[in-house]
C-alpha cells in the first residue's frame, strides 16, 4: 500500500540533513590542505605548536640546506707571541760646528809594528756615554792698542809690529812678546853670561854647573798661576797645573796648565806652560788659550764600533816607553781592558780649532817573556760626524 506524503516528508529531511554536514566536512578538510604557509604575510616559518602538520627539515647537505664552513676554535695556549717592535737607533746629533776635521791624537814615540797585542774586554760597553760636548776654540782678537798694553804690563817696551803670519811682535831689551790669534810667546830678558877666565884652558879647572834650590812644587804652581792671571792670558777657569820638568842645574822648574772644563784634555790646545826660576820669576811662557770655549753636542759612535776599532788595530797603544828596552822586541801579548772614560784632543789647524771626544780603554797588559803586568791605554776617535786619522 502506498505510504502517504506526511510521512516521507520527516525521512527526506534528516536524508538531507546529513548531506549537508557531509559537505561541510569535505570543505573544512579540503580548505586545510590547499592553504599555503606564505599567504599570511609576516607570519611565523615554523608551524604553531598546536598544529597538526608535521615540520619538515632539509637534510644536511641539500640545495636548501648546504653544509656550513667548520670554525676552527683558537687555541689559547698555543698563541704566538707577537715579534718585540725593533727600537730604531737613536738619530745622529751634529752640533753646530758641522763635520769635525781629523783629531790630532798624541802619538808614542815608538814604532806601532813594535806593539803587537790582542784584547779582552772586560767592561759593560752599553755604560758609554751616546753623546758628549765638543768645544770650538774662539780665537782672539788683537790689534795694536791691546798688543801695546800685554806688552807693557810685561815690562817690554818695544814697537808694535806686524807678523808674516798676521799676528803681532814686540821685543826689546827686556824681552819679547809675539801673539797670534790663539797663542801667546813670551821670552823675559836673559841673565847676562858669567864671564869666562882669562887663563889657558890646561890651568883652568873644569866645573861643575851648581844647582840651586828650589821651591817646592805646591809653590811653583802657586807663582804661575797667580802670573797667568795677573796678566790675564787665560780666558777660563784653570785646573791645579803640574811640575812636568825640574831643572836645578839651571835653576828652572817648567809648570803646566790645562782648562777646568773638559778634562782631560790630552793635546796642547788649551794648554799654558810656565818656566819658573828659582828666584820666583818667570823667564818664559807659551800659552795657546783662545777667548772662549764655545760648547755643541755632538752624537759618539756605537760603542760596539769603538770596541772594533780596538780589535782591529784603529786606535793609538800607550804603554811605559821603557818596557822596550827591558824586553825582547817585538813586543807580544794580551790586554785585559777593564775601564773606559772620556778624553778631548784638539783637531783642526791654525786658528780653526776645536776640542774633540775621545774614548781612552784602560787595563794592563801581559807580554810575552816579561815578568809583570803592564798598564795599557788604547784611544780611539768617538765623535760619529768626524773624520778618522788615516791608517
């Protein structure tokens, strides 16, 4: 029997119903799958937590995901240590004289081939002095006036004249006086000749010349000295001066004198000496003392190039001149050297002079087939801007 239409009509609804709710599902889930993780702008690459779709990792090594470059970790116990920046050289100073000619060093009065030695050294040479003053002599200035005026205060009363050399000469009955620009020359007058005999020479005697007495040295320093600056012919201050020669037989002590400052002074620029006589009066001087000692630093040379100066024979030897006679020649040994100091010499000519450096080593010497130590000196020149001796 047919069903009537009141009673399909609550079966077509749920049937309907359900087709709906089927359709919604297959939406939703189709809707999830097509959606890309690009089509939110800015939002996060790594998918929320809650979310529940796998992450997907490329594999090490893929075209999305290469291999990264391994970073070596520095191994701080092995970290060299960096090379100490080399402190260049100190510059080379020249004064305000320029290049210094030759240094006129004192040489020994023996031949040098006699003087064969080998050297110690037993001294800090990084103790030398880098730098030291070097002194220009400034010479005098003289005219007739002031000529005229030493002359007189010495008791010469002669004429001024002049000189091939372009000093000055005055001479007279009481002396002579001849100046230049850096030396003075004075002569007193000579004690009048002992007359001689009259006798044939079989009936007189010979003698003997009688030698008379003389102050002690500390006095013969005092008397001239006290000349020197009377008549003002030295410029600077003096040191204590030295009997260098006595000469009783004669009745002449010979006196000399160097400058205060710089000592030692080795050569004869500066320099005074003064023939004193027994009765305390001076019968001669020759005084070679400029106006003024003008002062310029001036660089030394490395220490360790004097030391090779002193090794290679570029230097001056002095040792007791009479050790060439005591002992077999040539001489032969070895020089343990065991200080060194500064000395100045002069250097230059005629009235363009100056005072120079010098390093003097000093120790004692054995020699071949003699007996005892000897003192030894060696000098070497020390100032880097000046020219060497030859040899």
């Amino acid at each position: 029997m047919p069903q009537s239409s009141t009673g399909r009509g609550p079966v077509v609804f749920a049937a309907l119903a359900l087709i709906a709710m089927l359709l919604v599902a297959v939406w939703a889930i189709r809707g999830l799958w097509r959606t890309p993780q690009s089509e939110a702008p800015g939002a996060a690459t790594t998918p929320p937590v809650e979310s529940a779709l796998p992450v997907v990792t490329a594999p090490p090594g893929s075209p999305s995901n290469p291999p990264l470059a391994p970073v070596e970790t520095p191994d701080t116990g092995a970290t060299p240590t960096p090379a100490p920046t080399p402190t260049p050289p100190p510059p080379i100073v020249v004064g305000a004289f320029g290049e210094l000619p030759v240094p006129n060093i004192p040489q020994p009065a023996y031949p040098p081939n006699l003087l064969n030695l080998t050297y110690e050294l037993a001294i800090d040479l990084a103790r030398l002095p880098r730098d030291a003053p070097v002194y220009r002599l400034v010479p005098r200035q003289w005219d007739e006036t002031t000529v005229n005026t030493l002359a007189r205060s010495l008791g010469i009363d002669g004429t001024v004249e002049r000189t091939a050399g372009g000093g000055f000469l005055v001479r007279s009955s009481r002396g002579q006086l001849i100046v230049s620009e850096l030396t003075i020359q004075y002569q007193a007058e000579l004690p009048s000749p002992t007359p001689q005999p009259t006798n044939s020479p079989a009936a007189t005697p010979e003698t003997t010349p009688m030698e008379t007495a003389l102050s002690d040295d500390a006095e013969l320093r005092r008397i001239a000295r006290e000349w020197l600056l009377s008549h003002q012919l030295v410029s600077t201050p003096i040191d204590e001066g030295q009997v260098r020669e006595r000469l009783p037989d004669r009745g002449l002590a010979i006196v000399t004198f160097g400058p205060a400052e710089p000592t030692p002074v080795l050569s004869a620029f500066p320099g005074a000496t003064v023939t004193v006589a027994s009765d305390g009066t001076v019968r001669q001087a020759f005084v070679a003392w400029p106006a003024a000692l003008e002062p310029s630093t001036y660089s030394l040379r490395p220490a360790q190039a004097l030391w090779q100066d002193v090794q290679s024979g570029r230097a001056t030897v002095e040792v007791d001149e009479r050790l060439f006679e005591r002992a077999s020649l040539p001489l032969r040994g070895v020089a343990r050297l065991t200080s060194a100091e500064l000395a100045w010499v002069d250097a230059g000519q005629g009235s363009s002079r100056y005072l120079t450096p010098v390093v003097r080593f000093r120790g004692t010497a054995t020699i071949e087939g003699y007996p005892e130590p000897v003192e030894v000196v060696v000098t070497v020149v020390a100032v880097a801007a000046q020219a060497s001796p030859r040899g």
